[in-house]
C-alpha cells in the first residue's frame, strides 16, 4: 500500500513538473513575441542602439591597419541594415604612400559593412604623403567613399587644392588606388607659381596623381549618371520596405 502511494504520488510530481514546463514554454514564447512585435512597431528612423564617441578599426588580411573611424556617434536603426555616423572622421591608409583624411557632418552606412558610405555636409578629403605633407585637398556638399578601394566620388560641385593650383567643377571622381582624379563637367583650373597664373577650363579635367599634372579630357562618358544612381540605391536604404 505504502508503495501504491509512492507511485501515485510520482506521478502527480511529474505531471505538475510537466504542466509548469509547458507554462513556462509558453510564457518564453509569448515574451519573445511580444519582442518581436515591438520591434515591428519601432520607427524606423529613429536609432535604437547607439555608440558615443566610439572608434573602430579595420584590418586587411595581413592584419596592417587599413583605416580608423572616429566619430561622436554611432546609431543602428530597427528593420534595417543601415548605420548612421554623427560627426564622422576616417583615416584611410593607401596602400602605396601615405594616408587620406576624411570629415562630415554625418555618414550613411546602408549596410554597416563600411564598404561603400554616403558623406553629406561640409565633405573634406585631405591625401597626405608618407611624410605627412598635404598633397591634395577636396571639399564637397556629399560624396560616396569606398575605402578598401581608395576611391571617392561625388556628383556634386566641389574643389580640389594642390600646393600650386585650385581646381572646380560639378561631379568629381578620385581614384587613388589607380592614380587619378577626375572632374566631369564644368572644369575650372587656376595653377600658380612664382611668376604667372595659370587657367585652364575644359568640360572635363583629369589630375595624374603621379606625374601631378592636369589636362583637358575629351571623351565623353556617363560616369556623373551612374554616381546619382548609386546615391539614390544608398538613401532608399532610409525608407522602410
């Protein structure tokens, strides 16, 4: 008889043990839920995570430093792979000499792999040789930088500085990696020395970064077009599917 209780009572044990699994379960599932739900409802355009004054560094294959972000805030959004950089300032090591600089207001990340960012406000990129000195300078309302190919481009007015000459023009490409920089329309050239001032003007000028010398580019090309549609693939990255 005593064992009869026994059992009877295990048993008992184990279907209350059994009931409050299956409660628990199913409260885990609602509050992951709900979690979920509550991600849905957020608003897309307002930051959910964020970093203040933060740094990131990005390493090549060899393990050498390929560039260094600082900015005083990093924000993610809900539903979206973007990331947003307020007050952003990358160094970029070239990999053939020296180091670019790069500001803004604030950056765009649509898929916050750091390949390809969306700058916009008071857009500087300062090249630097390997001792430092200032080799080039360009500002610009907004530009899409690509990092690990050292290459900016903007289809927007801008200026480029080099010590003897100061160059304009709408939609601007500078391909570092490959040594050339480009203006697409509108081109303006001022180059100076000790005894005269220079101009050139021309639809298009292309800068040799080597040989450091401008000239006039004949050849036509739809390269500003496909700078705006580049653009416009980044910002749709702010508008919720």
């Amino acid at each position: 008889m005593l064992n009869k209780f026994l059992d009877n009572h295990k048993t008992k044990k184990n279907i209350y043990l059994l009931l409050f699994l299956l409660l628990l379960i199913i409260i885990v599932e609602y509050i992951l839920s709900s979690a979920l739900n509550r991600d849905d409802q957020l608003d897309d355009k307002i930051a959910n995570h964020y970093l203040t004054d933060f740094t990131m560094t990005e390493t090549n294959k060899k393990g050498e430093i390929s560039w260094i972000l600082d900015g005083k805030r990093l924000e993610k959004f809900p539903n979206s792979e973007r990331s947003e950089v307020v007050s952003p300032s990358m160094k970029i090591l070239s990999e053939n000499d020296g180091y670019w600089i790069v500001t803004a207001k604030k950056a765009l990340d649509p898929d916050s792999l750091f390949e390809s960012v969306y700058l916009y406000g008071d857009v500087q990129f300062t090249k630097h040789d390997g001792l430092g000195s200032i080799e080039m300078d360009i500002t610009t309302q907004s530009a899409v930088i690509y990092p690990k190919e050292e290459k900016v481009e903007t289809d927007k007015f801008g200026v480029i500085k080099t010590p003897d000459s100061k160059t304009s023009g709408v939609g601007i490409i500078a391909d570092i990696d490959n040594g050339y920089v480009k203006i697409l329309s509108k081109a303006k050239r001022l180059s100076f020395d000790e005894d005269k001032v220079g101009q050139i003007q021309g639809d298009k000028l292309v800068y040799n970064m080597e040989s450091k010398t401008w000239k006039v580019l004949k050849k036509s090309s739809n390269d500003a077009l496909k700078i705006k549609e580049r653009v416009k693939t980044i910002l749709k990255t702010r508008t919720k599917k």
